[in-house]
C-alpha cells in the first residue's frame, strides 16, 4: 500500500518511488505483480497522474519496473535484499527503539558509519 505524507519534505513522487522500491527489495512485490494504472493510483492517493508516471518511470530506469501496453505495468525480477541483511536491519532499528531518532538520522548514521 502506497501513501502520501504532507508531513515529509519529500515530493510526492519520490514517497511512492522509495515505498515501491522498499516493497520490491522486500519481496512484498514480486516478480510479475502487477501495479495499478498511473490514473488508478494518481485517484487513490488524490495526486495528479503525472506524478504517479514520474515514480513509475524513474522506478523503469532504476530496473524495477517494466511496463507495456499489453500487460501494463509490472515488476522485474531484483535481487531482494537477503535475509542476513534484513535482520541486521531490524537488529538496529531494535537498538534504536525509544531513542526517538528520525528514519533520516538512522540511515544518516549507517552512510556516515559505511566510509
């Protein structure tokens, strides 16, 4: 489920493309899924289409998606992020856990912690 947050900072186009991806890489979208029409998910958030087409087209040049008229707008085979990986995850998102810190520090944290 893709939705919109007037509270992030972040155009509406790069919300649906990150929470895409983040459900590609998790395998909740697999291979083949079909995503709604552009017009259908432009009316169920209440943005405009060309928004949706944005995400969607960024998300085809990221080969995450692939769309034809034929079938629509699917998702491509991706490598999903790997067990280890996703518990390391939630192994800090744990640690973090009533320290009140933003999704933006914590992932600040791992970037300035990877170099």
């Amino acid at each position: 489920m893709i939705s919109i947050s007037d509270a992030d900072a972040r155009p509406p186009y790069e919300q649906i493309r990150e929470q895409l991806t983040d459900q590609i890489r998790s395998g909740e979208l697999a291979r083949g899924h079909r995503l709604p029409s552009v017009r259908q998910l432009a009316t169920d958030l209440g943005i405009a289409a060309g928004t949706v087409a944005r995400a969607y087209t960024e998300l085809e040049a990221d080969g995450m998606l692939e769309s034809s008229r034929a079938t629509g707008t699917r998702v491509r085979a991706v490598e999903e992020l790997s067990p280890a990986a996703r518990e390391a995850a939630r192994a800090y998102v744990r640690s973090l856990a009533g320290n009140q810190i933003s999704l933006d520090d914590a992932i600040r944290a791992v970037r300035v912690e990877w170099h």
